[in-house]
C-alpha cells in the first residue's frame, strides 16, 4: 500500500543509523512490526503469576535425570 507521510528526517535518519537498515520502508516496516511485538509482550505479561500449569520440562523434552 503506498502511503504519503510527513516524517521528521532527523527522527528518520537516526532510526536507519541505529538499526542498521538502509531504506527508509524497510526501517518503517521494522518499527511498526516491533511495535506489535512488544505490545503483544505486554498483554501477556499480564498473566504472569495467574497461569498454573504443571508441567515437567524434563518430561515434554524427553530428558532424563542422571541422578
């Protein structure tokens, strides 16, 4: 989808620098899709400590204890 926006070039400039990326799309991509990410995190961060689950990871991975 081609989309018009008025962005500040400074802003532009030091998101390319920092990220590595070189065209201004792809850096626009990589914002939008970590700006996703982290409020999905965020959302599940609220279920920390309210999920019980009893699983053995030993057990699901097919490790066996040495001891």
């Amino acid at each position: 989808m081609r989309t018009t926006l008025d962005l500040p070039e400074k802003l532009l400039e030091e998101a390319m620098k920092t990220s590595h990326i070189k065209t201004k799309t792809k850096v626009i991509i990589t914002a939008l899709q970590e700006l996703i990410r982290k409020s999905k995190i965020s959302e599940l961060k609220k279920f920390k400590g309210k999920v019980d689950l009893a699983i053995d990871l030993d057990v699901i991975r097919g490790r066996q204890c040495r001891y």
